[in-house]
C-alpha cells in the first residue's frame, strides 16, 4: 500500500485539539475567529469555515462585550464534527434574547444567531476552576 495514502487515511480518522488563550482586548472575537479559519482551511473542511467563524465571533464577543476578561478557545475536529468552546471567567449563565413580534432588536442576538446556524450548542458547567464556564456549538460537515 501506498504510504503517501495510508498516511493521509491516518490523518483524515485523527481528533485534532488546538487551545488559544484570548486576552480580554476588542481584537480577540477576530483572533479567535481567524484561528478557527486556519485549523478549518488546514485540514481541508472549507465548507465549515463561514458558519464557524460566525459562531466563534460571536460567542467570543460575548465574553468580551458581559464578562470583561479573557476567555479560552478550544477547538476539537475530527471527521465527523467540528465542537468549538469558549471558556470565561463569569458564573453567569449566557441568555438567548427573542425579540417580540414586530420589534427589532439590536443587541443580544449572539446566541440567538449561533443557535440558528451550529448543529448543536449548550453551556458545559460542570468545569471547576478560573474558567468554569463554557459556551460551546458543533457543526457536522455535510456529505
């Protein structure tokens, strides 16, 4: 067999886990969304990289924007889905805002957007420790 080939077999079956620490600074919604770009654009899932671009903008804006610290980025990719979290400091629960019939709401749809677009999403708090709180999604390439 090919060695070139199985390699690559090998690598498509991997879990891939990168971690990025995110200063609380107005630039970190944009660094952690370029890092989820290059993992995306690295091992060829291009078809993942705009929804999670958005869903990680959004969720790191809201650490920034409620919490005022920093947060951890942790992203897990294997061939089935991608699973993006980001870890805070605040105890707080995140809220997903609805806006009433007919009234247009400019803040706080976040979550509500990352709600649409991500496969799955939900809060793992059952961490301890500094950055207790996660807010994670997932999205599952299509076929």
């Amino acid at each position: 067999m090919d060695p070139a080939r199985t390699a690559a077999h090998r690598a498509a079956q991997l879990t891939h886990d990168y971690s990025l620490f995110a200063p609380a600074d107005a630039t970190s919604p944009r660094v952690c969304r370029d890092f989820v770009r290059a993992v995306l654009f690295t091992h060829g899932r291009e078809a993942l990289v705009m929804p999670a671009a958005l869903c990680t903008s959004e969720l790191v804006t809201n650490v920034h924007l409620h919490t005022k610290g920093a947060a951890i980025l942790r992203v897990r990719l294997n061939p089935t889905r991608l699973h993006v979290s980001v870890f805070d400091e605040s105890p707080d629960p995140p809220v997903v805002a609805r806006s009433a019939a007919g009234v247009v709401v400019c803040w706080g749809r976040g979550l509500a957007l990352v709600e649409e677009v991500a496969d799955t999403w939900g809060v793992a708090d059952a961490r301890t420790g500094r950055y207790a709180k996660g807010v994670w999604f997932e999205l599952r390439p299509t076929v």
